[in-house]
C-alpha cells in the first residue's frame, strides 16, 4: 500500500471518530485522533462531550509508551494555545510522536499554522491536507463560524408528492414517515441551534427537542424568528423554555408581552435582521443551525446566500388545494448546490445538497 493510502486509511478512521460527537462539543469542534505504530492502532480519542479534554492527549494516554515514534493523524492541526488544557501540540512533542498527519489547519487566531510550528520545530514530519474535503466536512459547523461569523445553516425541508410543505390554516401535517422523523431528530442532536419562524410557530406548535433515546440531553437551542414579539405563553416552546433553552428574535412587540415571555425563561434578543442575529448567534459560540420552517424564512435565508446545506425529504404524501408551496423542490433547487447523498428513509426519499465554494463556479 503506497503512504497516501495508508495515510487515507488512518485519517478516515480518525473522522469516523470525530463524527461520533459532532454537535455535542460546541462551540469546540469535535476532533478525531488515531496514533498508528508499526501498522497497528494503538490510541484512539475524539473531543470530549463539551469541547474538553481534546482528542489528541486521550490518544496520547491510551497509546502509553507505545507513542514514542508513531504517527498521529489527526482530523484538524494539533492547538498551540494555553486554553482550559495545555496545547496539544506540545503533548505530542513530549509523548515522542515522530510524525503528525493533519487533514484541516486550523482558522482559530489563537492557533493558526503555530500547531503545525511547535511539531516542525520539534522535527517531527508533517503532512497536511490528508482527506481534507471529507474532515471539513465533519467539522462544517466550527469551520463555517471561524470564517465567516455565523453558523453554518442547514435548511430542512419535508415537500409532499405535489411540492407542498403543508396546509394553510393547519397545524402539523404528517408529510414523512416515523423513520425520516427520526432522522430529523438525529439532525437535530448533531445542531448548536435550531430555527423557526413565528408563523410555523404559531401554526404548529411545535417543541422542537430531541426525543431520541439516549440523545435526550442533546437538545439544541430554540430560536424563533418573532419580529413582532407574539410567541404565546402558552406555546410548547415558552413553556418548556426552562428546560432546554429558547431565544425569541424580536423586532417590535410589546414590553407586556416580552416580559411574560422572560418570566417564562425565554430569551427575548433584539434582532432586526437574520443577519444580525447569526452574528450574535456565532458570537455565542452556536457553529450550526437547523432551519425547519417555514416555507417564508426558508426562501428568505436562500435569497440572502446564507444557506450551506439542504436536508430535502420527499415523500408520497399529496396535499392538494390550499397547500403552501416549497421554495424549492428536488426539480428547481436554487443555482450553486450540489447533491452529495441520497438515500431511501423509511418510506421517504432524503437527498441532502452542499453549496459549492464560490470558486468552484466561477
Ligand atoms: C485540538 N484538539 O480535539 C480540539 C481542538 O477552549 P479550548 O481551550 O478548549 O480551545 C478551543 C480551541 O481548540 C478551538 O477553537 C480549536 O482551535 C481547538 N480545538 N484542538 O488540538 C481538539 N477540539
Ligand atoms: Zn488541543
């Protein structure tokens, strides 16, 4: 087997590892490490829940002496940075690593390319870019947010057989199977943050948690898009807002209202654009948001180039008159996305689409 494949081989495992905790470590992202010596795996580690300890002392520790001339692959550049944990680009020098391959450099200002210098002044041979594209994409999240200052978005969107989202007047319509409804679940865990609009607020009632077994502590943040401030107290999400936390982006509305709002424990944030409101969102640390309607917010965030990936379900459910239509559908989806999976869920059909990088168009 030549380098390059083994050393596909190894980084692949370290991303398996990394997309084990993705979503659950923010505002970290959730890094693989595997340590090879003499073709065997002798140290594994993945980001801890909550960002720390990171993934290279782990595999440090369970590879014990046995680290002393092997390689480490690690899924993003080893940090440089004194932060909560001592960097680990310094651990690696004193465990005797002889060789460090990393898949992404690092876009964090307190690390940037000075990971990579502490293993080169140590003599330790590096190589970098190994399965770049696929470990960016297990770290889209963090790596969105570290450049350009918002999360990354993600749009979810469940169309019926005639390309509608539901029925005008109607709470929720049952458009996927309980299968695709898991999955969106598992979205959901995998998110900082999730989005909706006060009119799929209002209409459905939704409580937008995760209700998973075993995933039921990895409920991302609630946001609603709530310009005029008329969230009801008696909402699902108001009134649940002191469990798992809820943030109300409003505009205008009452203090009246905003108040009994807050003496729910919701969040009332001034926000007069979506553009405002990632940036604060980012500011907190939130590297990935779920939209999951409705169909209004959805168009705007697509007009506006702010979304990254596209999760679209299709199932045979028709809806006929009175239906609200899909901005869009597999057949007409906005230019510059591209699909990278699709797959049956259930009795539904998911495709998920990426935007291209800019220069991959031009
Ligand atoms: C690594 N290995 O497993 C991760 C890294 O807040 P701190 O001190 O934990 O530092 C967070 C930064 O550490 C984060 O922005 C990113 O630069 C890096 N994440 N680095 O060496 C890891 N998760
Ligand atoms: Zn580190």
């Amino acid at each position: 087997m030549s380098i390059t494949a083994r050393d596909e081989r190894y980084m692949r495992e370290a991303i398996r590892l990394s997309e084990t905790h993705v979503g659950r470590t923010g505002p970290n992202p959730s890094v693989g490490c595997v340590i090879v010596k003499d073709g065997e795996i002798v140290g594994r580690g993945v980001t801890a829940l909550g960002g720390r300890p990171h993934a290279e002392p782990q595999a440090i520790a369970e590879a014990g002496e046995r680290a002393r001339g092997a390689t480490a692959y690690v899924t993003l550049e080893p940090c440089s940075h004194h932060g909560k944990t001592p960097p680990c680009a310094n651990a690696i020098v004193a465990a005797g690593i002889a060789r460090v391959v990393v898949a992404v450099a690092d876009p964090d200002p307190r690390v940037s390319g000075r990971g990579l210098k502490i293993l080169a002044d140590a003599d330790i041979e590096v190589t970098i870019g190994i399965l770049q594209k696929e470990a960016r994409r297990a770290m889209g999240g963090y790596l969105t947010r570290q450049t350009k200052g918002r999360p990354q978005v993600t749009l979810k969107l469940a169309v019926s057989a005639d390309g509608m989202l539901g029925r005008l007047g109607e709470g929720q319509v049952a458009i996927t199977g309980p299968e695709a409804r898991a999955e969106v679940h598992r979205l959901r865990a995998e998110s900082d943050a999730i989005l909706v609009g006060i009119g799929t607020a209002l209409a459905d009632d939704p409580e937008l948690t995760v209700r998973l077994p075993g995933l039921e502590d990895a409920s991302p943040i609630r946001i609603v898009l709530d310009r005029r401030a008329e969230l009801p107290p008696t909402s699902k999400l108001a009134t649940t807002a002191k469990s798992v936390p809820v943030i109300a982006a409003v505009a205008a509305g009452s203090t009246g209202h905003r108040l009994a709002l807050q003496d729910l424990g919701v969040e009332v944030v001034d926000a007069v654009g979506i553009e405002d409101l990632l940036a604060l969102l980012a500011q907190r640390g939130v590297s990935s948001l779920m939209v999951e309607g409705g169909a209004r917010v959805a168009s705007d965030l697509l007009a506006r180039g702010l979304v990254d990936r596209i999760h679209l379900y299709d199932s045979s459910v028709t809806i006929g008159p009175g239906g609200i239509a899909s901005p869009i559908t597999a057949d007409h989806l906005p230019a510059g996305f591209v699909r990278v999976d699709e797959r049956k869920v259930g009795a539904d059909r998911l495709q998920i689409f990426e935007r291209l990088p800019a220069s991959a168009w031009v």
